[in-house]
C-alpha cells in the first residue's frame, strides 16, 4: 500500500493533467472554430448549387451542394462509377448541369471561366506520338501561367525522360506526367480526377504533396477512390454515394464527431462497404 503523502501527490498529479486533457481538448475546438470562420471569410472559388445531371433518361448527380474557398481542398471521395468525373467536367466547364448551377469565381462555370481553371481528367488526352517535352512545350505556348521551370524540375524528380514519348510511359509516369501539368500552373482552380489510382504506391506520398501545393494559388477540387494518405491535406469532405452526397463533414470536429478517431481511408472503408 502506498503511504498517504504518495497518495495525495498522486491525486494532485492526476488532477492536474485531467485539467490540462481538458484544457487542451477546448483549447484544440476552440481553434479549430476560429479556423472554421478564418475560412468561411475567404473569397468563394468554386460553387455547386442544388446540381443534378442527367445523361439521357438516367440521373447521375442529384443535390449537389459544396463550396471551396480559396486555399481550401475539397476531397470528393467515392468508388468508381459514382459520378466523380461528371462532378470534375462540370466544374471544367466542359458539360453543363441538368439542372442548378456551378459557379467559378461568381461566373458560370464555362469557356469564361477556363484560363482560371487547370484541369486533370481521369483519361489521359495526349497524343501517344508527341513526346513529353513536346507536352511541356505545348502547354508553355498554350498557358500563359504555365511555370516551365517547376514542371522540369518535377520531372526531373521523377525520373521522367523528356525525350520519351507518351506511348513509351509507364502507366504511372503518364499520371504523374498530368499531375505536374497540372500544378505547374498559376490557376484558381486545380482540379484533379483520381490522380492516384493508377499511380504505383510508392510515389502516393509525392503525389499528394505536390498537389496540396496548388493551395498556395487557389483551390481543389480533389475527385478520388482513394482515400489513403489524403488526411493531412483534406480540409473538406464529401463521400459521394448512388449520385447523391452520403455525409459531409467541414473541419476535424465535425470527422471525429461523425467517425471517431480514425483514418479518412478507414471512414471510407466503412461508408462504402457494402457499395
């Protein structure tokens, strides 16, 4: 048995770090809320209002509703076939909605809005006959806020061989060849469509990293099937289920209210596994 004078420093000891768990706890809410209303009062990018699409008789998207502030990435989170890219296109300015509106910085999302916007389709669009300096020298002459330098260094990172061309690219260095198209330029959008499912897993890391970099410029739009690895930058979330948005949540309480303690790859696991 402990002698009393180890009993009492004992209780002092545990109530003091009780009121410390407990400070920390509202300290953490605390800033997160003052974060929360930071956000809230930067200017709007991007705007889904009450948005279906439909191609012919069959409703793909119905409902959608999400805003992202400038600085903000927004994860679009759900299994093929869900109705992610339609989501992308919309936002592009390459199709427009069946019903509701996207707006791009207060414009309706279309050619207006496409110098403001850089967009990576979930299918590559190059010709399998150019080379990738040919790509690179392309989208110089063709964007005036193309950064030339940050996309050869990118490649240069990634071992890709300018002089290759498309046809003769990996898989994954045809992904990563349009991630760092993408995010060499100065937009107010970047918009990305499962830059990771066809990537090899050991360059997700870099990946991710260079595109949570864009929100030095503007926002994502991060449209995904993969959910592993995108915790750190994920500001807002929502999971995307039969065309309609299943949950969404808007800062860290709201997940851990909703998932508890847990990884954005487990959450998604378990809203889609019987999808």
């Amino acid at each position: 048995m402990a002698p009393k004078e180890n009993v009492v420093e004992n209780n002092i000891e545990l109530n003091l770090k009780n009121d410390f768990d407990k400070n920390s706890g509202e300290n953490i809410k605390k800033t997160n809320e003052e974060n929360v209303v930071k956000a809230n009062k930067r200017p709007a990018i991007i705007k889904f209002i009450s948005v279906n699409k439909k191609y012919g008789a069959r409703l793909v998207l119905k409902g959608i509703d999400f805003t992202i502030r400038k600085g903000q990435l927004l994860a679009v989170l759900a299994p093929e076939g869900s109705g992610k890219s339609s989501i992308a296109k919309m936002a592009a300015g390459l199709t427009r909605t069946t019903k509701g509106q996207v707006l791009v910085r207060g414009v309706k999302a279309s050619r207006k809005t496409n110098f403001v916007i850089s967009y990576q389709p979930d299918i590559p669009f190059f010709k399998y006959d150019v080379t990738v300096m040919e790509v690179i020298s392309l989208y110089e002459r063709f964007f005036e806020d193309f950064k030339y330098k940050k996309a050869m260094k990118l490649l240069r990172h990634f071992k890709i061989n300018t002089k290759l061309k498309i046809d003769n690219l990996s898989t994954t260095a045809l992904y990563i060849l349009q991630v760092i198209l993408v995010s060499s330029r100065d937009a107010s959008l970047f918009i990305f469509d499962d830059p990771l499912v066809h990537c090899d897993p050991k360059y997700r890391a870099d990946i991710i990293k260079i595109i949570d970099g864009c929100r030095k410029d503007g926002a994502i739009l991060l449209l995904s099937q993969i959910a592993d690895g995108i915790d750190d930058i994920t500001d807002l979330v929502v999971f995307l289920k039969r065309g309609s948005i299943y949950k969404n949540v808007y800062d860290a309480d709201g997940f851990e209210n909703e998932f508890g303690d847990v990884t954005l790859n487990i959450a998604y696991k378990e809203v889609f596994k019987n999808a």
